[in-house]
C-alpha cells in the first residue's frame, strides 16, 4: 500500500505517494509522470510496487505543473522549476532512505530528469527513463538531445518498438551521445504507454524493468 507523501515547506513542494518496501535495501528511487499524467498512472504505479517489493523505498510524485492544475501539459516556460521539483523530491527521499536514490520518470518526467542531471550529476546513482521522448511525432528532425553529451549519470532506458516519439534504430543512436553507461531495454509491440492505457496491462513488463535495472545497478558494481 502507498502512503501520501507531501513536504509543502519546499518550493515547489513535493507531493505524492510513498511506497514503503517491507525488507529496506537503503536505495530509493523516485518516479514521476509525464505531459498528460499524473503520480497516480498505472504504469507508475506497477512498476513502484514492483521496486517497492524488491526493497526500495518509492515515491511516486507529481511535477510542479501538475500541483498547479490537474489537467493540461506543462508551460514550456515551468521545465525549470519542474526539474527543481524533482530535485526536491530526491532530497526528501534521501532523508528517508539513507542510501543511493535513483530518478526516474515516464516521457516529459524522464525528460526532465535527465536536463536535471545532465545539469548536475550528483543529483541521482542512476536514471530509470520510460519512453524517453526523443522527438515529437512525425517530427525526427527535433531531436531533444541537446543535453546528451552532458549526460554522465548511468541510465536504463526502456522504449517501446512502436513509439511514435522515437524508433528503437534512432534511439540506439541518440544513446551513443551519452558518455555514462546506458541501457536500452526494449520492448516489443509496444507504444509510448508501454502497454499501461486504460485497462490495458503488461503484467510482466514491471518486472522485466526491475530485472535490467538491478542488473545494472547492483551493489557489487
């Protein structure tokens, strides 16, 4: 079970929900949601119980934009202080976990997650990024991989073979701009929800993404 979680004393604040595992590894990750979503998606949701049961302690937040207003996409003007979000919402889950805390987050979330890093790289142990949004649709040539270079945090990538915001070929490619070691774990048949609309569930696929990130995070790295 998920627990609210909110520390409204920072600006922006941080507001979620905490998923407290029942055997602590001391490691942490936080996940966030992309343009259209909230905390409360169902991919996040499974793939924090599924970090959650593995010992990590999880929070699941929501980006300053949506704190502001429940529905709409992000201001292209808010990308900064949501990353500061972000970053708050690292540094209060360290207070809580004591160990190495990872960030992760589904496309605008991802996205920012990796600016934020790419800015700082003591931020994070590592990036856990699901359907990183290479390009806008049928728009190859706007490539957000400006930062990339910058890039020197270890990431796991996790991309769907049918997603319109980028190919499985062009992302292979954009992962050789990243100096850190990276992962790209892809996913068959899948688009940008990785399988998670509506009532729809890749109940195997949570799993499939602890697996490769415990793989390349392990401790005796």
């Amino acid at each position: 079970m998920a627990e609210p979680f909110a520390s409204a004393a920072l600006d922006p604040p941080v507001r979620g929900f905490l998923h407290r595992p029942e055997r602590p590894s001391g490691d942490g990750l936080v996940l966030t949601h992309g343009a259209g979503a909230n905390g409360q998606s169902a991919l996040l949701q499974a793939v924090a119980e599924a970090f959650a049961g593995a010992g990590f302690l999880v929070l699941r937040c929501d980006l300053p934009f949506r704190q502001a207003r429940p529905y709409g996409p992000p201001h292209p003007g808010a990308a900064a202080r949501d990353r500061e979000g972000l970053r708050h919402a690292v540094t209060s889950l360290q207070r809580l976990a004591g160990g190495r805390i990872f960030l992760g987050g589904h496309s605008y979330g991802g996205r920012q997650a990796t600016m934020l890093c790419a800015e700082d790289p003591a931020v994070a142990a590592g990036l856990l990024l699901l359907s990183y949004p290479l390009h806008p649709p049928a728009k190859p040539q706007q490539l957000r991989t400006q930062h990339f270079p910058q890039l020197r945090t270890p990431a796991l990538f996790v991309h769907g073979t049918v997603d319109g915001f980028g190919a499985i070929a062009e992302m292979e490619s954009a992962l050789q701009l990243v100096p850190a070691p990276t992962r790209l774990l892809v996913v068959e048949k899948a688009g940008h929800d990785l399988g998670f609309k509506g009532k729809s569930r890749r109940e195997a696929l949570p799993g499939q993404i602890l697996t490769a990130f415990q793989q390349m995070f392990s401790k005796g790295d």
